[in-house]
C-alpha cells in the first residue's frame, strides 16, 4: 500500500468517525468554522506524517517536501469527499 492510499484511507476514517461520533461530533461542530478547519487539517498533517514516516522511516528521500505534499494532498481529498458525500445527521430529540 502507498503512502498516499495510506493517508487517503486515514482521511476517511477521520472524516467518518467526526460525523458519526456523537460526542465528537457535538464538540466539533460547536467550534467556529474556521477553528473546524484547523483542527482537521492539523489532524490530516498528523496523518500524511505517519505515513510518511511508515513508508520512509528516517533514511533520507532526494524529493522528500514533494512526497510528503502528495501524501497531505491524498488524505484532505478523500476526507472532504468523505465529508461532501456524508449525510448530515440532526440532533435527537430528548424527550
């Protein structure tokens, strides 16, 4: 598996699990838009670095910037297709 399938993967699962989690989800959607997009390109960078280094380890890659981009680039475009293609769930009501 690539590094790049790896992110992409990791991506969705993130993407799914701040949709269908409630309490996670109730946090994230509390915050402001903006912070949202932080938190979860934080999240994604940490990802894209992880499969980074399992694909790579430390030993040094000539095009190292460039692969590590690609990696990001794979896991925000599979999670906000994730998110784009998910539905959107409304509060239960208590009662």
């Amino acid at each position: 598996m690539t590094p790049e399938e790896l992110s992409a993967i990791a991506g969705i699962i993130l993407s799914v699990v701040f949709s269908y989690v409630p309490w996670l989800r109730r946090w994230f959607d509390g915050l402001d838009p903006d912070y949202r997009r932080l938190v979860m390109l934080g999240l994604l960078c940490l990802v894209a670095t992880g499969a980074y280094f399992i694909n790579y380890g430390l030993e040094y890659v000539p095009a190292a910037a460039w692969e590590y981009i690609k990696i990001l680039i794979a896991a925000i475009i599979a999670n906000q297709s994730a998110y784009a293609v998910s539905p959107r769930l409304e509060p239960r009501a208590r009662g």
